[in-house]
C-alpha cells in the first residue's frame, strides 16, 4: 500500500502505465495480442487480476509481474487529490500496435471485489487517502462501519470522524482527563500484537511527518485497534472511538488474557482472510 505522494501530472501518469506495460509484457508469451490487468484496492488490501491473450486469439489467466502492480500502487497514490480522495479501481488494456486504454472504475460504484476487504481496510483508506464528506461515496461510508455480526465478533473503532474539505482529519469527540487518556494509552500499549509492519506510516494531523506511525495491530480479544490509535491520543490528545473508550473503563482499564483462538479472529479481522 502507497501513501499519498506528490501529485504526478499526467506525463507522469502516462509514464508509469508505459512502465506497467512493459512490465506485462515482460512475463507475456511470444506474438501476444492484448494484455489486460485490473487493480482494485482499498486501504492495505490489493488485488489484481490479469488475462493474456495469446496468437490463438484466446484470453487465459495470468499471475501479473509485482512490478506492475508496485507501478500500479505507485500511481492510484500519484493521483491522491486531498478532499477527493483517489481512485479504487483500474482496468488497463494494452495492445502491441495501440496505447494503452486505461478505465478508472467510477467512485460511486464499490469495486467487484474478489474478496470484499473487512471494515478494517475501508478504514484505512480513509485514513491514507483522506475524504471530505461530500466526496465519500455512500457505500464507502457504509463499508466503514462496524462489521456485521457474520463477519466475526471482534470489532474495530475509527481513527477519526471524517475529514475537511482540505482532506484534514475532522474530531467530534469529548477529550479524555488527563489521569484517563494514561490509563487507556497503557491499555492500548498493553495488549498483545496481532499483526506489525516494519514500516511507519504517515501523521494525518502533521502530514509533513511521514514515517511514524506505527503499522501495527492489537486486540484485547473484543477489539482490534491499529497503532495509529495509541499514537494520536499520545501526540495529538485525540480519543479513541469513544466506544472503544466504553469498552476499556468497562474493563476496568486492564487488558484480559487473549488466547490465540481470539488473536487469530482480530488478525481475520483485520486481513479479511478465514480465521
């Protein structure tokens, strides 16, 4: 997953589907008539999905070069406009003889998924490629939102409430007492880790900061939480989902004992794969 970088115009644009091409056709047959991949994502979650049509004419499946689909990450997050958001999904046909046809899947459609990303990685988009609410399409909004109940019990909280028009992140909450927000940052700190990322990723509160979040995820067994949580409440004196906050003083601010059966549900939780 790519975050927002410096807008690339389109001379740029067009250089890095040259670049995919290319890289297609690195790994295609020989006397190839078309290749055709199509990228969707949302948050961490990727896919793509390529066809080759060979010299008889017949398409037939075909796993897509990384290359093609880092350069494919490379420009969704190239072509971030701050408010709007970017695009989720992307069809691209090449042809020897012809330029590439590139078809941006519309915003207000949700992507046909092969596995429908968990409330978890719509989150996340928000919080990379940041939207104002008139720019958030309503079933992305909607996808955000607690997972159902056939999706598992362990639940994920927001990051934030939204953003502004200049894509800067919007907080409706109650702030915590000082003596609370270091109990529940030491809740936070103290549950066990489920998934961590050697990377850090960027303050959406302080965007010139762009490594240092931590991409890490933990659970209590009941909620899953990204690192991002822990550090804005610490740096920023932004509370956590105010349900989330419910939960921790239910629990009396100490975390339970988590068994792997309940790690391995928060980790389904955050990666959309079988626990």
């Amino acid at each position: 997953m790519s975050q927002p970088s410096a807008p690339l115009n389109p001379d740029q644009q067009r250089e890095l589907v040259w670049r995919v091409g290319q890289a297609l056709a690195s790994m295609a047959p020989p006397g190839w008539r078309q290749l055709r991949i199509e990228y969707r994502a949302a948050g961490r979650h990727i896919e793509a999905d390529m066809l080759v049509t060979g010299p008889d004419g017949l398409p037939r499946p075909a796993q897509p070069h990384q290359e093609a689909v880092r350069l494919l990450g490379m420009l969704r997050s190239g072509m971030y406009a701050p408010g709007r958001g970017t695009w989720l999904g992307v069809i691209v046909v090449f042809d020897p003889v012809q330029p590439p046809d590139v078809d941006f899947l519309r915003p207000d459609v949700e992507p046909p998924w092969r596995q429908r990303p968990p409330a978890m990685g719509f989150q996340d988009e928000l919080r990379f490629f940041p939207r104002a609410d008139e720019h958030t399409p309503g079933w992305l909004r909607q996808a955000t939102g607690p997972a159902p109940a056939t999706d598992g019990p362990v639940r994920t909280p927001r990051i934030y409430d939204g953003v502004d028009a200049s894509g800067r992140p919007l907080v409706r909450r109650a702030p915590l007492a000082p003596a609370e927000r270091d109990r529940v940052l030491e809740y936070l700190g103290a549950a066990p880790v489920v998934l961590a990322a050697r990377s850090h990723g960027a303050d959406a509160f302080a965007p010139e900061h762009t490594d240092v979040v931590p991409m890490n995820f933990r659970t209590d067994g009941s909620w899953v939480w990204p690192g991002a949580v822990a550090y804005y409440l610490r740096e920023h004196d932004v509370p956590p989902d105010p349900e989330l906050v419910a939960h921790i003083r239910a629990r009396r601010f100490v975390v339970p004992e988590v068994d792997e059966p309940a790690r391995d549900l928060a980790l389904a939780a955050v990666t959309g794969e079988p626990a």
